[in-house]
C-alpha cells in the first residue's frame, strides 16, 4: 500500500477513522475549471456543491485563479456575482487536457472525481 501511496504523490489522511485522499492545489484548480468550464457561470454556492469544497478553500482558490486571469467574476442580472471560466482558463484546460500522464492518477472520473468517488476508488484498489 505504501508502495501505491508514493507513485501517487498523495497524502492520505486520517479523518474519523476514515481513509481519504486529499487534492493538491493544482487538482483542486483544475476541477474548478473544468466543472466552469461545463456550466458556463455559476455561484460561488453552485460551484462549491459541484466542486466538494468548502467555502474558504474555494474563495482562496478562486483568489488565486482570478489573479491568473483564468477565471473572472460577473455581475448576474438578479444583482449575485457569479464566476465563469475566461479564454485563458479554457487555454489551460486544453493544455491540461493534452498531457499524457507519467505515472498512474487518482483521477479515474473525468468530471473531477469527489473525495468520496476517489476514497471508494482507493478502497477497492486496495482490498
């Protein structure tokens, strides 16, 4: 098991007596540009249900992505700010899109697998 942990590159940890597998930054990114990406613009309620985070991992996400230029805010018509995926941000995703993969990935589910997808996954994989 230890073996398959360092090919990945993951920390698992322990949480309530559960075994999970946490997303890197650049994961995490990536799945907000990709689920943008699908929806068009959506709130930041929306994109965190979509998303599997919490609030404050996802506006520090969002912070850093918006600064890149990847993704920018807009003004809905009911007055709500909603976030939508920019030229750059779908540039990314295609560049992204176009890696060949080195090692094995925990992503198995191209629509940005959840933790508890991933913490299933990982389970079966290992029994």
């Amino acid at each position: 098991m230890l073996d398959k942990l360092a090919e990945n590159k993951t920390i698992p940890e322990q949480d309530g007596g559960e075994l999970y597998m946490r997303r890197s930054k650049l994961e995490t990114c990536v799945c907000i540009l990709k689920i943008l990406n699908r929806a068009g613009s959506l709130k930041i309620t929306h994109l965190m249900q979509k998303a599997d985070l919490n609030f404050n991992a996802l506006q520090g996400q969002l912070d850093v992505l918006i600064r890149l230029g990847m993704v920018k805010e807009e003004l809905a018509s009911s007055e709500k700010i909603v976030y939508a995926i920019t030229e750059r941000g779908t540039k990314i995703l295609v560049f992204f899109a176009n890696l060949n993969p080195v090692g094995p990935t925990l992503e198995t589910n191209p629509n940005c697998a959840s933790l508890r997808e991933r913490k299933r996954n990982f389970k079966k994989q290992n029994m």
